[in-house]
C-alpha cells in the first residue's frame, strides 16, 4: 500500500481525509443552502416550496395544477394548499384551461414575475455565499453537476418528494403553545 495520498483523497484545510466521506460534504452544503435562502426566501409563501412553483410557472410550460404537482413531486393535496397561499399573496392565479374546463391552469401575475425576478437575485446571492469556498470558475461546475445528478435521480424514482426529504434532513423547530 502506497503511503503517498491520491489526489482524490488529499487533506483539507481542517486536516481531514478529503474523498472519505461524501455524504457528509453534501449534508453540510445542503444545511447551509437552506438556512441561506429560507433567509432570503422568508417573504414568499411557504419560502423555497413557494419559490420553485413560482419558478417553474414562468419558466417552464406546465399546464395544470395536477402537472405542477408531478413536475415538483409535491402531493396534489398539499400543492392546493400551496396554490391557494400564493393566490392570495396575489403571485399566481387559476385559470380555466381552454382544453379541459375541468383543469385550472397556474398562471404567474405581473406581481408574481416581479417578485420571482427579486427573489431569484436573492437565492443567486445566498448560492454564492454557500459556494464562496469554491474558486468562481468552478461553482458553475458544481452548480451543473449537482443539477445533473439530481435530474436522473428523479428520473429513476419520481416519487421522490425533494421537499420532503429537505424538511426530513431539517425538521421545523417545535414552537411552544405559548409563543
């Protein structure tokens, strides 16, 4: 056994074994992202759940309440209520779908860009401060690679809800009754 250490496996700055545990890396990037853009999302309904419905209304073509629902794996039941919450901030609305009367499509308002368009500098900044350990020419990189392996491990299990495995890994603090 060699006593020279791989490249893949070179100590970082607090002296541990870089390349041993990845789990844990992923863990703490993922523990400061959402305590950063909770932050900087604390003024949209529901935070991030609210961001990425607004954010796929007006980026991406999806029909109906039901397909926001699959596209973002969140329970159709729980996407209503999420629904109903930016409806009422005034971001979204429902419309009738010309093709279906039975189907509401989601529609984002002038508000609803605007704010969109806010928030999006806001979580760009927090992403930034997340990945400031990173030379900037990599945290594209790491941005795609991320994104990449996320997409095909929804592609294997749909089911998955990222929210909730987000709210599983860090669960709300109790509030006392009194507070």
């Amino acid at each position: 056994m060699s006593t020279a250490t791989s490249a893949s496996q070179q100590q970082d700055p607090g002296g541990h074994q870089r390349g041993t545990n990845f789990g844990w890396s992923l863990g703490m990037v993922l523990r400061r992202w959402h305590e950063y853009v909770e932050v900087a999302l604390q003024e949209l309904p529901h935070s991030s759940r609210g961001y990425h419905i607004l954010a796929v209304v007006v980026h991406e073509d999806v029909p109906t309440q039901s397909a926001l629902a699959t596209r973002l794996v969140i329970d159709r039941s729980v996407m209503t209520y999420l629904i109903d919450d930016l409806e009422a901030a005034g971001l979204i609305e429902r419309r009738r779908d010309p093709r279906d009367r039975r189907a509401r499509r989601i529609v984002a308002t002038e508000l609803g860009r605007q704010a969109l368009a806010a928030a999006e500098e806001r979580v760009a900044h927090a992403e930034d401060q997340v990945l400031r350990g990173l030379p900037e020419e990599q945290r594209g990189l790491f941005r795609d690679s991320v994104e990449r392996a996320a997409e095909h491990i929804v592609a294997a299990t749909p089911e998955t809800d990222p929210c909730l495995a987000v709210a599983t890994v860090f669960p709300q603090p109790e509030v006392s009754p009194g507070l």
